[in-house]
C-alpha cells in the first residue's frame, strides 16, 4: 500500500473549552537558541556551538464568528490584573479515519491578541477571528 503525506486541513483543536471549529491553526513552530563559545587556547580559530534555551512562537487560532458564542471572549476576559487563566492545547492533525497522527501539546497557554477580519458591505465572506496565544512550551507527538 502506498503511502501518501497526510493533507493539511483534516485537524481539530481541543483548547479546553467547548468544542468548536477552527479554520486554521497558524505558527506551530519552535527554535533553539545557539550558544557560541571560543576558548583561547582552541587552535580553530571558530566558536563552538552549542544548544541554549528554546523559543516558542505564539500560536495563531483562526475561526468564524458564530452568534452567541461567547468562550472566547471569556477566555480573552480573563486577563486582569496580573491573572489570567492558561490552558494546555492539543492540536492535532488526523488520518481518514479521523484518529490522530501528529499531536502538538502546547503547555501554559494564554491569550494575548485579538483580532478580527475587515468588514466590508460588499463582501460575502464569513467574519474571521483571531486568538493569538502565548505558550510555555510544545511538545510534538507522532503515532502509528
């Protein structure tokens, strides 16, 4: 049986509210920073490298706004006075049987933007809204 790499838009993402839709996930990436050190006494003249600490992007969700639903914003509303409500996010990209294949675990996440798309009298789009979050840390999860 052949195998094929597995489509990007069969994923769903549990954010510990209600379950909802979203559209798109934007920004699921991290990096290391490079640590560089020479020694005097080293005959290269070059630097060693060496892993440092890891840099985690905030995550972008992407949904359409529905009428009513307001765990979002409750979420966004959480935010006062030093205190805000993080959650632990599992992202997860799913095979034709629905079953997860790829899982990203984002670790302590909070909201920090808020946005929505323009709105425009001609247009027949539906309105998008953004949540980007903050996070402490992703952990990648591979199946099968």
């Amino acid at each position: 049986m052949a195998q094929y790499p597995l489509p990007k838009f069969h994923f769903q993402v549990d954010w510990g509210g209600t379950r909802i839709g979203f559209s798109e996930v934007q920004n699921l990436s991290f990096d290391v920073e490079v640590i560089e050190y020479r020694e005097g006494s080293l005959v290269e003249h070059g630097s060693i490298k060496m892993p440092g600490r890891p840099k985690f992007s905030n995550i972008i969700l992407k949904r359409g706004v529905v009428s009513g639903d307001n765990e979002f914003y409750d979420w966004w509303n959480s935010i006062a006075l030093n205190k805000v409500e993080r959650r632990d996010i599992i992202i997860s990209l799913l095979n034709e049987a629905h079953e997860p294949v790829v899982v990203w675990k984002v670790r302590n996440a909070f909201p920090v933007k808020v946005t929505w798309s323009d709105l425009k009298a001609s247009a027949s789009e539906v309105v998008i809204e953004s949540m980007e979050i903050a996070n402490e840390g992703i952990v990648v999860e591979h199946s099968g």
